[in-house]
C-alpha cells in the first residue's frame, strides 16, 4: 500500500493518505496522524468532502469494472448509468474540498478523474493544471492528465507525460506506458489514426524498461 505525508498549512493538520487498491489508483483517503482539528475547522471540512468523494469514486470504479463483467446490454446500461451517477457524486464532493481548501492537490487530481470517465476532457485538463500549478511535479496528477491527453488523440503530449513520470515516478511511468500501448493496439487498424499509433508502438519499442516497486516493466 503506498503511503505519502502531507502537511496543511495549519501545523496541526498533518495527516497520512493512505491509496487504498482502487481503480483509480490515485492518492487514496485522508488518514490522520496527529490529533484531528475541532469539528468546523475549514481543513477538516475539505477532509471530510474529500474523503467522501474518495468513497464515491471507489464505488464508480467498481460499477465501471462490472460493465465489462455481463453481455447483457441492458443491465451494461443499467450499471453504466449508476457509475456515472457515482462519478457525478464524487465531483460535487471533491468540488467541496477545494472550496474549503483551494490547495488540495489531491481533490484537484480527483477532479480532473472524475470528470475524464464522464468525457468532460476539457474540464478534465483544466483541473489537472491546477493540481500542477499547487504541485508540478504530483505524479499522479502527470499520469492522469497523459491519460486524457490519450483520450484526445494528443499522443506527443502523452509522451511528454511519460517522460517526466519516468524521470521522477516510476509506478506511475509503467501504468501511462501500458495505456500508451493500450491505444496503440485499439487504433492500429483505424485508418484514421493507424500512422499514429505504428509511430507510437515503434517509440514505445525504444523505451528502456521502467523499474517499478515490484520490479522491471519491459516496453512491451
């Protein structure tokens, strides 16, 4: 499970993000460390939000990976429905976090996520470069934010992404590098973007493997 400390700005709120094995793979929920602030505190108030919609979006993740699950169109429907619901959910939460604490990086991040699964890529970007102007090199915020520059075909910015991830991340290099692969094999055959993606597989050839915490990642 990986542990990353975070510090408020107030001394008293220094609290433990603990990234629960979830789909989004982002920083996880909010753990205190030290004794938590009086209730009202505007920091444990964007905590609270920020913690909700971690909950939110751990149960859009599940009601996505379920789609997959059923060859049954109506009940993908059914299911497709209820995860974008919980990713709507999820925004007003996180939303609510950034209001309280406009510096939570991490709510930012979530932000950007939440509104990618629901094709809002514009709103998508614009939240992840705010998660990167609080913290530029947020490794998480980087992956997401190639994930949707994937999502919008804008392959030269994805491997910018993975070049940065690769210099300063490496857990989060491997997972940009495999979506990389992912598109290159979706779009291999569509004569639209079937350059493209032959010029990605080929570039993605030439990566040396990525050392992760479970060790080498080859290329392919």
């Amino acid at each position: 499970m990986a542990k990353h400390v975070h510090a408020f700005r107030s001394a008293a709120a220094i609290l433990l993000i603990a990234a629960a094995a979830a789909h989004a793979d982002g920083p996880g929920a909010y753990r205190w460390i030290d004794k938590p602030p009086q209730s009202g505190a505007p920091e444990l108030s964007a905590i609270d939000a920020y913690n909700a919609g971690y909950a939110d979006i751990q149960r859009a993740d599940a009601l996505d990976a379920a789609i997959a699950q059923t060859t049954d169109r109506g009940e993908q429907r059914k299911i497709e429905r209820e995860a974008q619901s919980a990713y709507k959910a999820a925004l007003k939460r996180f939303n609510e976090a950034t209001r309280q604490d406009p510096l939570m990086h991490e709510a930012h991040t979530y932000i950007g996520y939440a509104n990618r699964k629901l094709g809002r890529y514009d709103a998508s970007l614009k939240a992840y470069a705010e998660a990167l102007r609080i913290n530029p090199d947020y490794p998480h915020a980087i992956e997401y934010q190639g994930q949707a520059y994937l999502g919008l075909n804008r392959i030269d910015d994805a491997k910018f992404n993975y070049l940065r991830l690769y210099a300063i991340a490496p857990n989060q290099a491997a997972k940009l590098l495999a979506a990389m692969q992912r598109w290159a094999m979706e779009n291999e055959s569509d004569a639209r973007h079937q350059q493209t993606a032959t010029d990605l597989k080929a570039w993605i050839a030439t990566r040396p493997p990525v050392t992760t915490d479970s060790g080498a990642v080859s290329s392919w």
